[in-house]
C-alpha cells in the first residue's frame, strides 16, 4: 500500500503530539502516520513492520532533514553517548519487498505474511521467546505446524525481509570502549523532532496570545514566516 505524505496543519501536528505523550512508542507510531499521511488508524496499524518504519523515515528525512541524532547509555558503564547517523546510509527496502514467505516444515511448504502493528500489540506482554512464538503463530494460517528449524527459518526469512524493523546500530562507549548494539527504531527521530515542533509552536501560541491576545487557532493559522515576524517584534 502507497500512502501520499503531506505534512499536517499546525492544530493536526499539536494534536498528534497531545495524544502520542500518552501512547506506548507502537500506539505513537501510528500517531504520527496517521498525522502524516491523512491515512486512517487502522490503514497504518496494517502496514507490515518493515513498511511502517520505512514511511517514518520518510517522513523524517523529507520535513526534518537526513542528519539523525541519537543518545545510548553503555550497557556497561551507563555513559550515554551522542552519535549522529546520515539517514543516505541506511539500509533500503527492495523496491519490491516480500509480503508473504514460504517455510519448508517437514516436506511441505507453508506461506507466512509478515507481522504489522496490530500482531505486535497482541503480544506485547508477553516474554521474549513466548511473543516470538504467538507472533509467529498469528503470521500463519490456523492449521499449520511449524518444526523447530522451520520456526528458526521464519525468523530469519521475516528479519531479513523487513530491513530497518531488524536494523542494530553499533557503537563503541566513548569512556570504557565497550561495544553496544541498539535497535534503531525510526519512530523516536521523528517523535523527537514532532515534540520540538509542537514546543516551538506552544511558545509562539503563548508570546503572541500574551501580547496581542489573539487566539489559538487564529496564530496556529499564521503562515511560518509571519508567525515568526510577529514572535520577534513582540520580543524586541
């Protein structure tokens, strides 16, 4: 499924960011695209993992820029350690990417779809190895038995096809040198640059209604560029 991208009016940003403060980082996820894209909830929620944060990245790097800025503690020492990542380097999707996979169990072939957000919130309180399992299980049809080395194919199969949702960052502690691998999780870049945005905005909304006493929406309705004006004549 294609989905334009657009970017939302100032009230639609502020309220994607009301609610994502709220939400778990998978509810938050599907915040922001729906923000986005215009696109309804359950459109996003089905979108396989892989595709889902290949639109956040999207969307991250076309409104805020390829320059990615992390912050990691160690595991070891617990130094959070700054790095930037160039978005141009990640890895792509295929233009044409997998949406089902074929397992071979015993003598026969069995077809797998790829999870999407709505299998990962159905197992999101379960354990490590006890989620991999019902998530595999939901990815299947109802009558199919997989044996332990096809389960371990699947895994592997669904890791390969989804690209980012499978992506590590590696980096060195910059105080014990201890090697870290992290999850990249695309959905927290662009949340992090729609909060500043959202906080920017809150705070023209406040200087402009404190000194002019114009309301919400009437300053929310002001293109940037004016908006910016009259933030810098009324804090002269």
């Amino acid at each position: 499924m294609s989905l334009p991208i657009r970017a939302p009016s100032n009230a639609g940003l502020l309220d994607a960011w009301d609610r994502g403060r709220g939400e778990h980082p998978l509810d938050r996820a599907l915040t922001l695209l729906a923000a986005f894209t215009g696109a309804r909830r359950r459109s996003v929620a089905e979108l396989t993992i892989g595709a889902r944060d290949e639109l956040l990245l999207t969307i991250r790097r076309r409104f805020f820029g390829e320059r990615l800025e992390a912050l990691c503690a160690c595991e070891r020492c617990g130094e959070v350690n700054e790095f930037a990542i160039d978005a141009r380097e990640l890895p792509a999707r295929p233009e044409r990417p997998e949406t089902t996979l074929l397992v071979r169990t015993g003598s026969a072939e069995v077809a797998a779809r790829l999870p999407n957000s709505l299998d990962l919130a159905a197992v999101l309180e379960l354990g490590d190895a006890e989620a991999l399992a019902a998530l595999a299980a939901r990815c299947l049809p109802a009558t199919a038995v997989l044996d332990e080395p096809a389960r371990d194919a699947l895994e592997t199969a669904m890791a390969q096809a989804e690209t980012l949702a499978a992506l590590d960052i590696t980096f060195a502690c910059s105080v014990c040198g201890e090697s870290n691998a992290v999850p990249f999780e695309a959905e927290i870049f662009l949340w992090d640059d729609v909060a500043s945005a959202a906080r920017r905005l809150l705070r023209d909304v406040d200087v402009l209604a404190s000194t002019y006493g114009w309301s919400e929406a009437a300053i929310l309705a002001l293109r940037a560029e004016r908006r910016a004006t009259y933030v810098s004549l009324a804090t002269r």
